[in-house]
C-alpha cells in the first residue's frame, strides 16, 4: 500500500513517505539485515513509471537487495483521463490516475449540472480547470477529487461526475 508509514521486523527497517494519490512520488529507505527481494506493485491504471535504487535507474519492479541501507524511489505517472458516454445526450467523465474527479459547486460558483464541458481540464495545483460554456457563455468548471467533493454544506452542496459534454 503505497502510504507515509514505517516498518520494523528483526530482518528489516522500512519507512515509505509519499503523499500518494496526490502525486506519484514515492520513496522508501530500507535498512535489510540480509539480503532480501523487493517487488514493486504498479497499478492498472499507471502505463508510464519509473524505479530508481540507490542512484541507479532500474527497468525491472522485482530486484535482489543486499544487506545494508538502501533508498528506493517509485515514481508512478499520473495519466488525465476522459471517459465518454452517450447518456443523456452526452457526458463526459475525468480520471486523474487513481482519482476520479467532480465539478463540485461550492468550487465553482455554480450548480455543475448546468454546465458543458468543451476541453480536456488542466492541472491547477490540486484542482483542474475546466473550460466550458454556462447558459451558452464561455466559463470554467473547477474540478476536485471525488473524495473531498461536496464536503463544505453537505447535503445542500451539488456535485457531479458525469458533466454534460458539448457535441463534436
């Protein structure tokens, strides 16, 4: 699980920081009383990574260690993805690696359902913008990860998943 946490066996010492889903970056410094294997999961979604040991790119997820202190990078590329459906006369649906993302009102200004998406969003620190058209003027939809959507006035906060996409 890739998460800030510590580790500690007789034959071992791990200590993970990341703040991963945020971002890929993830390290380990590794203190192995013996020789040990280490194997790295990539998820699914992750087409594009890369593995550094002790200063040393590595193409392989599964490599030997020896005893002794190592430090282990993983950095897994997030791809923004969009996902289609003719549903409801077209709606259009954002991934950001392992987070699916929401056009919440409370960040935007305005009820998401009311606005069509026209672009692909781009990254903005921890939120994406979205440009778009609101009433068939030119606007901008913030999108946010789903976990955190809705959370300000809840219950009385829209947010959505599925933004109306304009025709092609």
């Amino acid at each position: 699980v890739y998460t800030k946490c510590s580790y500690e066996s007789e034959d071992v010492c791990i200590d993970e920081r990341t703040n991963y889903p945020e971002d890929g970056a993830i390290s380990f410094s590794l203190l192995l009383r013996r020789e040990k294997i280490l194997k790295l999961r990539i998820p699914d979604w992750c087409k594009k990574y890369s593995v550094v040991c002790d200063g040393t790119p590595r193409e392989e997820t599964t490599f030997e260690l020896g005893a002794g202190k190592h430090e282990v990078l993983l950095n897994l590329l997030f791809p923004l993805n969009a996902i289609y459906t003719q549903k409801d006369g077209g709606r259009v649906s954002f991934t950001y690696g392992p987070l699916l993302l929401a056009a919440d009102e409370e960040c935007c200004g305005f009820n998401p359902e009311a606005f069509v998406a026209s672009a692909i969003p781009e990254k903005d620190g921890r939120l994406f913008r979205l440009k778009g058209t609101l009433d068939g003027e030119p606007a901008e939809a913030i999108l946010t990860d789903y976990s955190a959507a809705g959370r300000k006035n809840a219950g009385h906060n829209a947010f959505l998943i599925w933004i109306r996409a304009a025709a092609e």
